[in-house]
C-alpha cells in the first residue's frame, strides 16, 4: 500500500520528497527495429537528480541479464538504499534477490499504478518521443549506440523543469551575452542548443 511507506505511515510523496537521494527507479521499454523484431530497453534513473545510471538493451530480458545489469549498474557495492520497480514479469524472483543481497531494498509498485513509477516513466516518454519515434533502429547494436548517445545527451545538456532547466550532472554556467549556437545529436534529429562563451 503506496499510502503507508514507512514506519510512520508518511505517504509515497512524502517518501520520495525525504528519499529521493537513495532512491533509484527502473523499468523497461519495448520497442523495434526495422524487421520489426523486438528489442526492449532496461533504465535505471537515481530520483534526485534524474540522472540516468544505467541503459542497456538485449533482445532476451533473462534472470541473469537483468540480474547483469544491477552488477554493471552499481560496480564496487555504490548503490541506493531503495529501488523502485513495476510488476512486469521480467523482474522476476532472482531480480529481487540480487539487489537485496546487495543491500538494496526493492519496493514494487501496486498493478496498474505507473505513476507511482514517474521517474522512469516519464525518461520513457522522452527517449521514445524525443529519440526513438524519430529512427528507425537496425538491430540490436544499432540501438545501443543510439541509446548511448540519448543518455549523454540527457544527463548532460537536455534541461528539466524539475530542475528547474539544468541537466542531472548541471550544465556549465555560460555569459548570457554569448552568441546562440547548436550542436546536432543524433544526426540532427535533436538541436542543443547553447550560448559561447563570451
């Protein structure tokens, strides 16, 4: 019950408001490539900063590649104290218990409540609206070094209104009389735009 988190009963808001530090969110996203075969995306987002931590794609979500992906994701034990996740299948018996034997709590939200996952819903929608409805995706390589390019792009320079318009890892700060460019990422399919320095 999303209403009564803690030992206190504070409400899920409120958990996340006193935790978003040690919060992390995950979730995977289907999508395909040019034959139409499917490739799913697996996220994991740290709530504070909205920063991207982890991002891989395969085509088979087995135990061990999931289980994979929490060793690739907090190398040398540097994790979160909770782990938010969706009921998905694929986050099976054997995901659960490599992130708490690694200490991480894990809190699966209820069925049919995405919102309670809104960190890593919402990095769906823009990686789909901003990156993958604009490429057609050749394989699984292929996607890999799209998503790759997305995170850096995401985590360094796309702003956030939740940060108020600066990026998870914070943008430089630059002279507000510099001259307006842009950088193309992705080939173009997204504009950067920045001010140079003055």
């Amino acid at each position: 019950d999303l209403r009564r988190v803690g030992p206190s009963g504070q409400s899920w808001g409120t958990f996340l408001r006193n935790h978003a530090s040690e919060i992390w969110a995950c979730d995977f996203l289907q999508t395909y490539d040019a034959l139409f075969c499917t490739i799913f995306v697996f996220v994991i987002i740290e709530l504070e900063s909205r920063r991207v931590v982890h991002a891989n794609v395969t085509r088979h979500p087995t135990d061990a590649w999931v289980a994979q992906q929490l060793r690739n994701a907090t190398p040398f034990g540097k994790g979160p104290r909770f782990l938010i996740r969706d009921n998905d299948k694929k986050f099976s018996h054997a995901f659960d218990t490599v992130f708490r034997s690694a200490g991480i709590h894990v809190i699966p939200i209820p069925h049919h409540a995405p919102n309670a996952n809104a960190f890593a819903e919402r990095w769906v929608r823009s990686v789909r609206e901003e990156c993958l409805d604009k490429v057609i995706i050749l394989n699984e390589r292929h996607l890999r070094r799209v998503l790759h390019e997305y995170v850096e792009y995401y985590n360094t320079r796309r702003p956030h209104q939740g940060l108020k318009q600066d990026s998870p890892t914070g943008m430089l700060p630059v002279s507000p009389e510099g001259r307006v460019r842009y950088r193309n990422v992705l080939g173009g399919i997204i504009r950067d735009y920045y001010r140079e320095a003055a």
